[in-house]
C-alpha cells in the first residue's frame, strides 16, 4: 500500500500543529514512519487519504462499538445539529441519556456529563478528595486517566516513596499527593496506605488496564482493593473510560460484581464524539456544586450533540441482549486464531483478553503489570505493526495500547486477518 498522501498531509500539518498531530499517539513515534491521515469510515473500515481500505482494531479508541457511522448515531446527531449545536443552558435530553446511563450501570445514583475522559477522571479524584477531606490518590503505573497533573506521575525509588512527575510542568506539590502502585499487587497497595495513614482519599484504576496493553485484574486483585478502601475510609475509583458500556451494559462493575465509589466514563458514552461522564451514589455526588462544596463546571458539558449520539449509542447497547456476547465471541476466535499462526511462526508471545479488549506482546513470560509489559520485543512489534499495514490491517500504533473489537467485524475480516498475522509472523 501507498501512503503518499499521508505524507504529504503530514508534513503539512507540522508547520502549524505541534508534532503534526493533535495527540501524541498519533504521530507513530514508538513504531516509525508517517501517521496515516483518514478520509472517512464505515462500519469495521477505515479509508485514508490515499484509497486504501484498512480493518480498524482501535476504533477511535474505543467508542465505535457497534463500527463508524452507525446510522441510528449519524442520524441523531444530524437532526440535532439542525436546532443548534451548542446553548450553555439545560436540555431534557440530558436528563434523559443521564437516567438511561444511571439504569444500565450498577450503584450509581448520579451521573454528570463533561468534555473528555481527562475532564471526568480530574473531576473524580476532586470529589473524592472533597468528600473524604484527603489530599493524597493512589494510582497504579501503566495506568492512564487522561493529562491532568495528578496522573502524569512515575515511581519513586521504593514501593512507599513519592512519585515524581514524568512531564515538564507538574509541580512537586502535585507529585507528592500522587502515590504510585503496581497492577496486581495488593501488597504494594497494603504498603502505601501503612506509609500513609488516614491521608489516602482514593485508589483510581482501569478496572481492565488498556494503556500497558490490555492487562486484566488478577483473580480477588479488585475485591482485594474494595476490602482496602473499605478498611481504610477511602474511597474506589474505576476508571471506565474504556471499559464502561464495553465489556458489559454495566460496565466492570456489572462484569467483576465489585461496586466502585465513583465511576468515570468516555468513549462510547458518547457515540463516538467527544464527552466524558463521572457518577456515583448520591451521598458522593451531592458534594458538588451547585448542591454542594466541591466546584466543576463546564460551559459545553452536556453538549447536545455528544448527547444525541450517546443516547442512540447507549439505548443500542441497552436493547441488544446479544451485542456483548457477539463480542466476546468474536473477539475469542480473533485470539485463537492469532495464537496459532504465531505459534506456528515460533515467536514468543503472550495474548491478554478480557471481553472485546485483546492486545499481542511479543514476550513468551505473563504480562501483569507495566513492568512485564515493559519487557516486549518492541522491534519485533514494530515490525509486526507496519507488517499489518501493508496487509490492510490497522492496530494501535503502539505495543502499550489494547485493541479494540467492534460488533461490525465480520468473521470474514477476523479470517483475513488472521491469515494476514500468520503472513506477517513468518517474516518477523
């Protein structure tokens, strides 16, 4: 495949927007080469700017669960943009996708809308630390909650010590507040709160981490981290971002039957456009402004074209008893067929799944936490990833991010892609 246009595209975009892209991932840092700019997109397909047709396994990031341009979503969101994109003032359709999220997802009371997956993760950790009155968060490394300060935070130099910020521009004051776990590893979480005592407002985490690829919680690993919490004051944050609409209608905490404190969302809660929600019981949520002491706010939260899109996305997934089960399966023989041409090729790998998140690490040893992640042939997924392309097939551009599977996959594209991975794996 040519990409002559991407190219050209790409080097156009660096004269006037930092890096070429409006988000680091993009830019293909970690495997080489130039960014693929798309045209459009329907269903499983993407189509870039130089007519190629490529099988998308990131779909955006997550939200186009049921593939690009779902007609129902489409639709809402043109009928809406007819009577206005945007007024700053209340709508009944936010009450209305509000109550159907607060329906679908277990032990929450609340729910309230904002911008971004970053946005509602800042937000979550403010109202916890409002409601408990602690300033110090626990999250664990490998984990992403978007870009505010208190997650841009890596390891100390012991399991107990302050973490230290990996970006130019988080002060010191934000690091100290921020202490930093190992996935998996209740110990580890046992050791900070014994270093930290009645400080420690919350633990946020990916319930399902898809930002060191996609690594599932141990057995008893979320229950272990309930009990914690629980023993200590302290409040649970999932982040769903990801995982929320996804792995089921209630998310991880319908999957795991763990109850969290406060629940972030993003990605499909809003159809594929942008938005981010967090929620809780109402004994939490009723610490925020206007009812209470703990300030957020949003000009264009609640945004009525964000929320078109959800309430299609979000009533589609609530009808359909069978979408999750398709997904599992799909993404099930997606897996098995992937472990037997690798195996055939006689690499050395390592498969995480859970639900319709999946992701390949070219290392034979189990992948639990950033560490083991850390331990991949990143040459050899380079390769791997560019070996893809050329087939027609578009994964991550990164051997630390999960592959997404969209219900608009055929077993036809899972075949070819299959048979283009065992392509591929030969020449690795």
């Amino acid at each position: 495949m040519l990409y002559q246009r991407s190219s050209q595209l790409f080097a156009e975009a660096e004269k006037v927007i930092p890096g070429g892209v409006n988000s680091p991932v993009r830019a293909f840092k970690s495997v080489g080469g130039t960014p693929i700019f798309v045209k459009e997109a329907k269903g499983a397909y993407l189509y870039d700017e130089d007519g190629n047709r490529l099988i998308d396994y990131i779909n955006s990031w997550g939200p186009m669960i049921l593939g690009h341009a779902y007609e129902p979503v489409v639709n809402a969101v043109i009928e809406k943009a007819k009577k206005g994109t945007s007024f700053g003032m209340p709508t009944q359709l936010e009450t209305e996708i509000a109550a159907l999220a607060v329906s679908m997802v277990p032990n929450i009371d609340k729910i309230r809308f904002v911008n971004s997956g970053t946005e509602a993760c800042m937000s979550a950790i403010r109202l916890a630390r409002g409601y408990t009155g602690r300033d110090k968060i626990i999250k664990f490394a490998g984990c992403y909650h978007g870009h505010s300060d208190s997650f841009l935070i890596q390891a100390g130099s012991g399991a107990v010590t302050f973490g230290s910020p990996n970006s130019p521009g988080v002060t010191q004051g934000t690091a100290k507040d921020t202490l930093l776990a190992t996935y998996n590893d209740l110990q580890n979480v046992k050791d900070l709160f014994e270093a930290n005592k009645d400080q420690i407002a919350a633990i946020i985490i990916e319930p399902v981490a898809g930002n060191m690829g996609c690594i599932p919680p141990a057995e008893g690993f979320l229950q272990g981290l309930r009990e914690i919490c629980d023993a200590n004051s302290s409040l649970l944050i999932f982040d769903e971002v990801m995982t929320g609409f996804r792995l089921a209608k209630g998310g991880a905490q319908e999957l795991f039957d763990i109850k969290a404190d406060i629940v972030a969302f993003g990605k499909v809660i809003g159809g594929g456009l942008p938005v981010g929600a967090f929620a809780a019981r109402n004994e939490i949520m009723n610490y925020l402004a206007p009812v209470g002491p703990v300030y957020q706010a949003g000009t264009l939260s609640g945004n009525p074209l964000a929320m078109a899109a959800g309430l299609e996305m979000l009533k589609a997934l609530n009808n359909d008893t069978d979408v999750f089960k398709r997904l599992e399966e799909k993404t099930a023989y997606l897996e098995k067929g992937i472990r037997e041409k690798l195996t055939e090729a006689g690499l050395a790998y390592t498969i995480n799944r859970r639900c319709s998140m999946i992701s390949v690490h070219f290392d034979a040893n189990p992948v639990t936490d950033f560490k083991t992640a850390s331990n991949g042939d990143n040459d050899t997924f380079k390769k791997f990833f560019h070996g893809l392309l050329k087939e027609g097939i578009y994964i991550a551009p990164s051997a630390y991010e999960t592959w997404f599977i969209t219900d608009a996959l055929s077993y036809e594209d899972l075949d070819f892609t299959i048979n283009a991975i065992g392509k591929v794996a030969k020449d690795l």
